[in-house]
C-alpha cells in the first residue's frame, strides 16, 4: 500500500493513493467554487493536527463515521472528508471525501474506508507501507 503526505509538522496526515492518484488530495484541490472555503478550511485543519495533533483538534471538527470500522470525518461546511487513525507519526489517513447532502454518512465511502484501514495496518505490519513525499523532504 502507498500513501502520500498531505501535511506534515511533528505528525504527517497522508492520504491513501489509488495507483497514481491520491482520491483525498484529488478532493482537496478540486470542485466548486462555492465549495472553496470549504476545501482551504480542511487543508488548515490537516496542517493544525500535523502540528499539534489531535488532543488539540476542537471536536466540531471531526465526527465518528463507524464506531466498529474505527474510521472519522473531519467535517467543514457540508464537506465530509474520512480518515482513520495511522501509525508511525501517520496521526491521520485520509481516503477519500464527499459533498454531504442528507443526514446520513456516505455508506460506500465509509465501507472503502474500512477496508483501507484494514489493508493500511495490513500492509504497515509487513513492511509493505510506502509513504510518497514531496521532492526535496528527506524525511
């Protein structure tokens, strides 16, 4: 499994990849324009718990999305954004997002969520996790 960093300060927040593409990077950077204070509140939020972590985090902004499946949605305007708690200083992998329209969480997301987390952990116990960074972080 791959994942890419999305922010980076004491912790990383990555994201998990799908061949060349990172879905919540993909998310972040892309979709309406009436969306964009949205998507710039979520990339802070990324950048505050890479800084601080997640005992700083308000708890306005992040909502369990399965309590079973361990997997969270940090949450700005009607923007749902799923991730789940990583290891290895990876506070916060993110899998993919969605524009929330009802009062219910996106099943098929959280579902792919879950079977990430799954696989993430997997793959981290075998040696088999790589972490694609920015050209230039050596870390």
């Amino acid at each position: 499994m791959k994942v890419k960093v999305l922010a980076k300060d004491r912790f990383e927040v990555v994201g998990v990849m799908d061949g060349d593409d990172c879905p919540a990077l993909d998310f972040l950077q892309s979709g309406e324009e009436s969306q964009a204070a949205w998507r710039l509140g979520l990339l802070k939020m990324l950048a505050h718990i890479a800084q601080y972590g997640f005992e700083k985090m308000p708890a306005a902004w992040s909502h369990e999305a399965n309590k079973q499946g361990g997997v969270f949605e940090f949450r700005r305007g009607s923007l749902r954004l799923f991730y789940f708690k990583g290891a290895d200083g990876q506070i916060a992998v993110c899998t993919s997002g969605v524009l929330k329209k009802g009062q219910k969480a996106d099943k098929r997301a959280v579902s792919r969520a879950v079977a990430l987390r799954a696989a993430y952990f997997e793959a981290q116990k075998a040696g088999k996790l790589e972490t694609e960074r920015e050209k230039g972080d050596g870390t």
